[in-house]
C-alpha cells in the first residue's frame, strides 16, 4: 500500500481475529490489538488502517513524543482509521484518542497494536465504551493452511453430525509444526531455518521485551530457567510452588520475586494458563481450581527446553503434552472466532478433562486431546463420565488426535485430527 508506506506481503494468509476487528471498529472509537511478539498483528492491522505510524522506529517515536506535548490535533492527524503500531511507546495516546472519539463520536478511526498488557501502562483513562480489545494469538494450522478444515468447530454446536475426512497432516508434520510454531513470518522463509524463529523469540522475550513491561532489569539467566521449568511443566497442573522450587538450581530467587517474573511474562503474552471450568456439576466431588500451565504457543517450550522434531519423536511422552499444547492453541483460535471460551475440566475424583469450549450461552463441548489412537478408549469414558454428571448436557464430545481419518464412535464420541479442524 504505497499511500499508507506499508508493505502487505504478497504471501498474507487471512486470519480469523479479522472478523473481530470488523465487528469492533463498527461500535469503536478504537480497537487496541494486544498479543505476543511476532503473531502478525501490526500486518493484519495494516489491511485496516489509512494511516499507519510505526511507534517502534525511533524517529517516530521521538517525533510522537514531542507532539504529545504540544498538540492534541497534531497528533492524531492522518486519514482515518490511523493505525498506532505499539502504542505504548507513547501511552499519552490512549488518553488523546478517548478524549477525541468522545467529541467526534466516530466509530473506528483509531487502530492500536501492542506487545504488552495495557494495565501495565499508566492513563488517565480506561477507555471504556470508546477503546474495546481483540486478542490475536499466534496462527493456528487452519490459518497457516495445513488444516484442511473439514470439522467445524462452530458447527459442532450448531448440527453436530460429521461426515467423515480425513487429515494429511503426517506424525513428522505434527512434530515438525509443534516446533515451528505459529508464528506468521516463519512461512514465508526457507524451511531448514524456520526452527530458528522461535529461538530468536524466545531470546528477544528474555534479553530485551522482559524490561519493556515495567522498565526494571531482571536477572536473565533465572527467568530462562523459570521458562525452562515452566516448559518442563506444560499442560499440567503443576502447581506455582512447583515450578518456583525447579527453578531455583541451587541460586534461586525469592518468592516474590519470582512472582514478578511470572506477572511479566504473562504482560507480555508468553505464559496464558488455561482456566479451569467451574459449571454446575451434579457431584461431591471437589473441583480443582489451579490453572493448567502453558504457553501461548507451543514453539517457546520447545526452544526453552532445546528440542527438535526428532528429540520430540523419541520421547513420547513430552510429545503428548507438547500435542496438547498446540492443540490448546489452536482450539482457543477457533473458540475465540466463535465467541467463546476454553477451560479444563478436573475433580477430586481423577476425572480429567483436557479442553471445555464454552460459549455465551453455556452450551460446550468436551474435548480429550490425545496424540494417537491408544487411549482413545479411555478418552471416550472420561468424556461421557463428566457429560453424566453435568446439569447441562454437552453440544458434543470429541477426541482431539493426530490420527488421519475424522469419524463418530458407536458411543456418540467424535474423534477428529487436529488437521481437520477450523472455527
């Protein structure tokens, strides 16, 4: 777009957060996009913007900083929508774009990008009812075109009948995926050095971006090791306590400390747990109410732990919960497209279920996530077990599987390849 100086890759690949951003610039004032380094939302936001003011190069920065100072009018000048690629640069614009959208009374002028949890920035205002929030995530493998998405999971609660597919997607395509991640510029590179993206992530996160969310300086070397623990951890309920104490390696650092490290990567969008559900449940049983540990895209813990497809296809058992990972983020992709939300279900009991997609209504559907067809069996129990014991009845079940062919059980169950799958 020679108007705007933004440059669209030729290669862009729609992504399903684009909906969200139209549905919100339609009551907006404002649409702030927030998510992690590198998950393509400055590109996305661009497809959006007249105007787009790169905040992270220096000169603008000054330039934004200075008319902060100055002028209101100045510095929102441009065709609307205006784009504000890393806002936080210069938080004095969220205060200018809510006092402005309350005198104008537009709707979508203003588009803003940023890396980092607004709460962590000072306003004046909240921006309530004038600047509303979207959440991009990095790809998932129906974005990135490596689903071929024949299961829908909006259809799912809507008619729930499934004809039969089948997935191309190949247990070296799964491993090789898990590691690359979902990260939008890696596809458009040679493959033999798309692993080496989300190293240079990771790196980034720990050398330069931790230091961004409050301006303090932290000890390097510990927060790889809480990562590396918290990777150790992946897509279980390993409790805070535990991952503090595998951290610590003989020169560890106290808890409080250490809880400011955790707030930090979760205000830069690398650690998103998964919450647990808490609808109503004809049982005694206890609830479990820790959060299930995981990244917000299954390539950190890789990079953090230093594994390869290869590594992973040694290991089977890290290769589960590394599956479980990218499903996680995949199924919340989907979710979220639909409005919706994902939890896990686990009792007092040992009844565990590894996804719960909820939407606005309450309808869900349980999903166990399992690599292979070996449990596939006990996953189906586990599923009808907790539809037994809930007040209301689940829109379907599935068994999330890397397996090739997508089809329903005799006991109702569907199991369905992560390479099936889209919203």
């Amino acid at each position: 777009n020679e108007e705007t100086g933004t440059r669209i890759s030729m290669e862009y690949k729609r992504r399903l957060v684009e909906k969200q951003i139209e549905l919100k610039m339609q009551y907006s004032g404002g649409v702030v996009i927030e998510g992690a380094k590198w998950v393509g939302k400055s590109t996305t936001a661009s497809m959006f913007a007249s105007t787009v003011v790169k905040l992270q190069d220096p000169i603008e920065k000054k330039k934004y900083q200075t008319l902060a100072t100055i002028s209101r009018t100045e510095i929102l000048k441009g065709d609307k929508p205006i784009l504000f690629d890393e806002w936080q640069e210069v938080p004095e614009l969220w205060d200018f774009i809510r006092l402005d959208v309350d005198v104008q009374n537009t709707k979508g002028a203003y588009i803003l990008t940023g890396s980092t949890s607004k709460k962590d920035v000072k306003t004046a205002h909240s921006g309530t009812g004038r600047i509303n929030r979207v959440y991009m995530r990095p790809m998932s493998l129906y974005e990135s075109g490596e689903s071929n998405g024949t299961v829908s999971l909006r259809e799912m609660f809507n008619s729930p009948a499934m004809a039969p597919s089948e997935s191309q997607v190949s247990i070296d395509d799964i491993a090789y995926m898990i590691c690359r991640g979902g990260w939008p510029g890696s596809l458009d590179i040679a493959k033999d050095v798309q692993l080496e993206v989300p190293k240079d992530l990771l790196n980034s996160n720990i050398n330069v971006e931790i230091e961004s969310t409050d301006g303090k300086k932290r000890d390097k070397e510990k927060i790889r090791r809480i990562i590396q623990s918290y990777a150790r951890n992946i897509s279980t309920l390993a409790s805070e306590t535990t991952i503090y104490k595998d951290q610590e390696n003989g020169d560890g650092i106290d808890i409080k400390t250490f809880e400011t490290y955790m707030n930090a990567l979760r205000r830069l969008f690398v650690v998103e747990d998964v919450p647990p559900w808490s609808q109503q449940i004809r049982s005694s049983s206890r609830l479990r109410k820790s959060n299930k540990k995981q990244f917000v895209d299954s390539s950190i813990a890789i990079a953090a732990l230093g594994l390869s497809p290869e590594k992973l296809k040694q290991d089977f058992a890290t290769f589960g919960f590394l599956f479980e990972s990218i499903a996680t983020r995949d199924i919340r992709v989907y979710a979220e497209a639909i409005g919706g939300n994902v939890y896990y279900y686990s009792d007092s009991t040992g009844l565990e279920v590894d996804l719960i997609v909820e939407l606005e209504d309450g309808s869900w559907g349980g999903i166990e996530v399992k690599l292979g067809e070996n449990e596939v069996d006990k996953a189906s129990k586990n599923l009808l077990k907790l539809a037994s014991i809930s007040v209301k009845k689940p829109s379907f079940l599935m068994i999330l599987t890397n397996t090739q062919m997508a089809y329903q059980r005799q006991d109702g169950v569907y199991v369905v390849p992560l390479g099936c799958m889209k919203d």
